[in-house]
C-alpha cells in the first residue's frame, strides 16, 4: 500500500477576525467609490478600538485565499468571526462562507464569541458610519428614543441563544450528513432544546435555562475538533426584565473562570471525550474562544502591578481551570480572545497543559495558523498577512474624516501596509484609549509628551539609582518619544515571538538598553526613596524586559506533543 503524501491532518485556524462586510446594506446608502458602495465605520472609532473594522473584509479574504490556494479542507473560526453579532454581519459572513465551500469544498467549523452572541434575547448594537463629506450617522437597532438623525435598523441587533447560531447553522454547530460522527455534551439530538442547561444568579432570584453550543465533530478518520463553548452567561442579583441585556454579566470578562463554576458538566464531558480518544486512538484537538492559561505567562503579577483594573487583569483565567483540564485528560489547548500570539503552559500532578494563544486578523500583529498533525506530533505555522495592500478607498475616505472633523492626524493613515497599518493603529490606540482609561493619571499628566532622554533625565521620572547609566542611554534616545516606546511595549505583548520580525531585533534590543536603568534593582545600601511615579516605571520597564525575553524564548517554538 501507498505511503500517504503529507500531513495525516492539515487545517487552519481563525481566531477573531471580526468581519464587517464593508459592501453590506446596513440601512443607510453608503458612499459610492467607483463601482462599490462602502458602509464604513469611522476611523475615530478605530482608534480607540482594539481592533480595527474596515480593513477586516480584506484581512478575511486573504485568510481564505490561503486556505484555497493550500487546498486545506477544515478551518476552525475560534470565535469573534463578526464585528459584534449584528444579524446583517451574520448572514453576510455565512454567505461567504458557503461561497467558498461551495467552490472548493473547505469545511468550517465555528464557536461562539463574546461578540458573535449575547445571553438568550441578544442586544442592541450601534455605529457610526461614514457619510460622503467625512461626517458620519449614527446607526442602532434601539428603537427607543434614539437620537435626532440617527438611523434605526434591525439589521444591526445581535441575538442571542440560539438564534444567533442559527445563520451559521451549517459550520459545525448542527450535524451534517458528512460528519463521521457529531455529539454535544447532551448526547446526539442536535435540537437547542436538547442542548440546555441551567443557570442562577447568586441570591437565587433569576434562573435561565440556556443553550450551550458545544460539540464533538469527526470531519475525517480519526480527527476529532473538540468545540467547547466557554461564552458563559451570569445571571446578576436583582430584578430585570426577562432576559434583558443587563440582566447577565457579559460574558467578556468570564471565559473558563465562570465556566468552572457554571458549566461543570463540560469539564465531565470533556474528561469523557480525551478517554475515548485516547482509547479509540483519534487525533482531539480542543479548541474555545478564551483561554485556559494566561497567554502572556505574566507570573511576576506585571499586568496586576501597572493596570489591577484593566481588561487584562479582569479576565485572567485561574490556576483552577489549567488544573481541572489535565485532570480531564488534556494535553493542549487553542484559544483566541486576547489577539495575542503566545505558547503558555500549566503543570500539575506531574502532567501539561499547553495552551495556544492566537493572535486576530484585525489587530497588530495580524496573523492565523495552520496546523499539522503527524503521529503524535502537532507543527503549528503562523501566517503573517503584515504585508497585505491597504484599501485606497478606504484609506482616503479615513483622511477626507480626519480633515473634516479635525482630528489629530495619525501616523496610521499614512501606512505603508497593512502591518505598518496596525503597529500605527497601536501607537492612537496608546494615545486615545489606554492612556485615558487603564494608565495612573498622575504618571500620564507627566510622561505623555516627554522624549525618551527626557524620561531618563527628568528629576521626577528618572530612575534615581542608575543615573549614570540612564544619562549614557539617554544621549543614545534623544529622537524617540515616550508613546512611541509604550507603543512598541503594547506591540511587543502581543506579538510574542512574532516580534522578532515585525518589530525587528535593533529596535528589542533599544528596549531592553531603555529599560536597563530602571529594571535593574538597586543596591542593598540604596537608601533612595523611590518617586511614585518612577517606582511605577521600574514596574513597566521590567515587564518590558519580561516581554523581550518572552519572545526570543518563543522564537521556533512550533511543535508539540499530541
């Protein structure tokens, strides 16, 4: 017999691409460009977004023309595959997707994100689109008392359980008649009925019975995708309308750590799962939007220390989920959710869990995966689409926006690539969201506008037991800015060890030069007493040596045990 040519199994992998469909009919007319007409949400709201919206159509489209060129036949969409589950965005994408399954014969399998659905009733959605003179329209589907010019569609609502599942019916959350096998924790009947489970809130007072979305699926002999949905729904204390969108605790901030405690029956479903995989000698990859260990391996509690309430410190899973999923019989794990590249994993009772972060298609850096199973062995290749062509369209219409309404120009309209793009992107990112909402006041009010050498010298922001060293690296600094360098920080978080090439290696190895002074602690008989504002840089400059090492350690780091 024939050696098989190849991998056993080759699929890609998709995490948060968060698709607009930029040619959608979104209730409003659009702005006509040539032969199309653009619904485009505004760069204003980019810029204070982790993500970006427009430019998603585009990232999308490359991301399938690999998987057509390759010929790969199984593509898992780890989550967040819409803007925000608004029902025009839905059916635009499932649209696509059957295109080009219809054409060459590639097989989607999808779960949700906290952005793809909400609770049992769904919610409202608003925009702001683009108009022809750079002024823009607010779009919603709240009816009630919306604002004077605003337009009001229901093509914009999200839904909820199960209906929002429903446009997507067909990419794995129903059984196919091509499946090999398909089970949910429930068993085989695929009805949302059957795939139920109940939900309380704390004092008892609202109670939900709640679809989950899981599901086993064996798309060839011998693969298994085990789809865990880990968008889990609190009920909050108090009185609401019946399934009102503040009647739940948004699922964002949630993931495994709720599931644990919501959704036990997974973790018995799952445990189940391995053993017969393991028995029955099947390939089971496991896949969920969140992830099961902090992708950025922050151990030092950095994130904790500069940002204790920000959005990161809010959703770091618990030691308890890595551990509760190698007593099940896990061994690897891939999430999205974070729009980070990263390996991190967990010990426990002598076993691993590795847990692989994927970073999204429509923040920096941009990227997908492709996976390859041999006997026993798993090579993960990343997929940088950095070099993709800008929108031209697109991007003189952000410019006529920023004119108009006199924006601060950004460098991002002026990008090169799509890479370039998003690194620019960051860098207003720094300047119009993380500086007014997770950075000290007190330390931005101070460095915001500084230079680096300013930093380094300035009595209220230099670090007071290496002066020596910070003037020598001061003289070496003088043309870069403080939010260019917290920029390349936030980039090279991110990136993992997609960061040697994007970022490139002279520009970590300045990082780590700058954060030289402040990092390294002081002597045993230092009696300075450290300025709250620099004790604060030490902290940020120390992780952003954690993060440098970080990345040089997960430079090649593509293969894994089955």
């Amino acid at each position: 017999m024939a050696e098989r040519a190849g991998p056993a199994f080759s699929l890609v992998v998709i995490a948060d691409a968060h698709v607009h469909d930029i040619e959608g009919d979104y209730g409003i007319p659009g702005i006509a460009v040539g032969e199309r007409r653009l619904s485009l949400q505004t760069w204003a709201h980019s810029r204070e977004s982790t993500r970006v919206y427009n430019e998603s159509s585009l990232a999308f489209e490359a991301a399938l023309d690999v998987v057509a060129s390759r010929g790969i036949r199984h593509v898992v969409l780890l989550g967040d595959y819409t803007d925000d589950g608004q029902r025009r965005t839905t059916e635009s994408l499932a649209k696509r997707l059957w295109e080009h399954e219809a054409r060459f014969g590639t097989r989607f399998y999808a779960l949700p994100g906290n952005h793809d659905i909400f609770g049992p009733a769904g919610r409202h959605q608003s925009r702001h689109f683009l108009v022809p003179d750079g002024g823009s329209v607010r779009v919603s589907s709240d009816d009630r008392d919306p604002p004077s010019g605003s337009v009001v569609t229901p093509v914009m609502f999200c839904e909820g359980y199960p209906a929002g599942l429903m446009p997507m019916a067909r990419y794995g959350y129903f059984r196919r008649p091509d499946d090999l096998s398909w089970e949910t924790p429930f068993g085989h009947d695929d009805s949302p009925e059957a795939r139920t489970y109940e939900v309380a809130s704390e004092d008892g007072t609202n109670r939900y019975q709640l679809m989950d979305a899981s599901y086993l699926v064996e798309p060839e002999p011998g693969l298994w995708l085990l789809m865990i949905d880990a968008n889990v729904f609190e009920p909050r204390n108090g009185s609401f309308r019946r399934g009102s969108k503040s009647a739940f605790i948004d699922s964002s901030g949630a993931g495994w750590n709720a599931l644990l405690r919501l959704k036990p029956f997974l973790i018995d479903w799952i445990a189940d799962v391995a053993a017969r995989a393991q028995a029955s000698g099947k390939t089971l990859l496991p896949f969920s939007h969140y992830p099961t260990i902090d992708p950025f391996d922050d151990r030092e509690g950095y994130e904790q220390a500069l940002f204790p309430d920000g959005v990161i410190s809010l959703r770091r899973p618990k030691d308890e989920v890595a551990e509760a999923l190698i007593s099940a019989g896990l061994k690897l794990h891939f999430s999205g959710h974070w729009h980070i590249d990263g390996v991190s994993r967990h010990q426990h009772l002598d076993k691993t869990l590795t847990n692989i972060a994927l970073p999204s298609l429509v923040a920096f850096p941009p990227a997908f995966k492709h996976l390859s199973v041999e006997t026993g062995c798993l090579t993960v290749e990343t997929i940088d689409l950095s070099t993709l062509p800008l929108d031209g369209d697109v991007m003189a219409l952000y410019r006529r926006e920023a004119e108009r309404n006199g924006l601060v120009p950004d460098e991002a309209l002026q990008a090169i690539d799509y890479g370039d793009f998003l690194r620019c992107h960051a860098k207003a990112l720094v300047a119009h969201r993380y500086f007014r909402r997770e950075w000290p006041q007190d330390v931005i009010r101070i460095i915001a506008t500084m230079s680096v050498a300013d930093l380094l010298c300035d009595p209220r922001t230099a670090p007071q037991h290496h002066r020596a060293a910070s003037l020598l690296v001061a003289n070496a600094f003088s043309d870069l800015s403080v939010l260019d360098l917290i920029a390349d920080w936030y980039c090279l978080r991110q990136a993992g060890s997609m960061a040697l090439s994007l970022i490139g290696q002279q520009r970590l190895d300045h990082m780590r030069r700058i954060a030289g002074p402040y990092a390294d602690p002081p002597s045993a008989s230092d009696e300075i007493q450290t300025h709250p504002v620099v004790a604060y840089l030490e902290i940020f400059f120390r992780s952003m040596q954690f993060y440098v090492d970080r990345a040089e350690q997960l430079d090649g780091m593509n293969q894994f045990d089955l």
